[in-house]
C-alpha cells in the first residue's frame, strides 16, 4: 500500500492497482452518458455516433483486459487476453462498418446487460462484510430489466429505440459513475 496527495492505492484481485480499477469504471460512466446525451439529443442521426463510441467502449475494454492478462498473478490470463482480443476485434468492426452492425449493436448491448445484470446481482446477493451491497443490487436489476428491454425491441422500431437506449445509456452512466465512486470509498474502507 503507497499513500500520495490523500490517494490510497491498494493492489485488488487481478494486481490492477484500485486507483487504476475505479477511475476506469469511472471513465466508462462518463462515456456512456455522453454516449446517453447524444442518443436522446440527436435520436435515430446519431446511430454511426452510437457504433463509434460503442466501438471505443470495447476497445478500451479489451485494453483493461489485456493489462489484467500481462499480470503474473492473475489465475485467468489466457481468457482475458482472448476475451482482450475479441473486444478489440469487435471495437474495430464496429467503428468500421457502423451501418451493418447497427442491429448487432441493439442485440449486443441488450445480452451484455443482461449477463452484467445476472452477474453484479449476484456480487450485490452473495458480497462480502465491508462492501456496499445495495449498490449491486440496484445496478444489476437496472442491467437486468435494460437489457430484457432491448433484446426485445431490436427489429422493431429502431428510432424508439435509439431514445430508449439514449435514456437507459444516461441512467447507466450516472450509476457507473456513482459506482466507480463506491468503489473507491470501499477501497479505502478496507485499506
């Protein structure tokens, strides 16, 4: 543990340092409620503007997990470096052929949010003594019912969609901002 301007970093599973850890679920909140503006702002016109940033969302992705793979400690480095691999693959395509992928991309962020919904609800029911748990609870039943919302609505309605989806992204980011900060909060409780 190293103490600099009132920061505490502590090492936290996968040898990624906290102060690293919370800024990036930090990062991704504010990302996705930029991304939640010009949704709801610019509608159905910012669908290319949507594939980008989500593009750029995977790609930074794939970068923490190929960082968190580099680690010697880490018991999973060739799932992460896959996973790394994939993300960033995807991220490419994405930014790349933005118009083909759009309906993907309804599919991709409906069944992403189910399975983070499933998993952090279950982090929030099964969390251990020292962490908030209703933080998970109440961001993984959002995921949960975001994510039903949107694999349910791909094909139809796509423009509806998209304001949903500006909507669901601005409430997402701002509780992935909160997020990051309960993480640090609770990184510095247990340190």
């Amino acid at each position: 543990m190293s103490q600099s301007n009132d920061a505490v970093v502590v090492e936290v599973e996968g040898g990624i340092p906290s102060a690293i850890s919370w800024q990036l679920q930090l990062l991704t909140g504010v990302i996705t409620l930029v991304l939640g503006i010009i949704l709801v702002v610019n509608g159905s016109a910012a669908l290319s503007v949507v594939c980008v940033i989500l593009g750029l969302l995977l790609i930074i992705s794939g970068i923490f997990h190929f960082i968190r793979a580099l680690d010697r400690g880490e018991a999973h480095r060739v799932w992460l470096a896959l996973v790394a691999v994939f993300e960033v693959v995807l991220g490419v395509v994405f930014i790349r052929h933005f118009h083909f992928t759009e309906l993907i991309i309804a599919l991709w962020i409906g069944i992403t949010w189910i399975i983070q919904g499933l998993l952090v609800l279950m982090v929030g029911i099964l969390g251990s003594k020292g962490r908030s748990r209703v933080w998970p609870i109440i961001f993984g039943l959002l995921s949960l019912a975001a994510g039903i919302v949107v694999v349910s609505l791909p094909h139809s309605a796509l423009s509806t969609l998209v304001y949903l989806l500006g909507i669901i992204f601005l409430v997402m980011g701002a509780l992935e901002i909160i997020g990051g900060f309960f993480l640090r909060h609770d990184l510095k409780q247990s340190a």
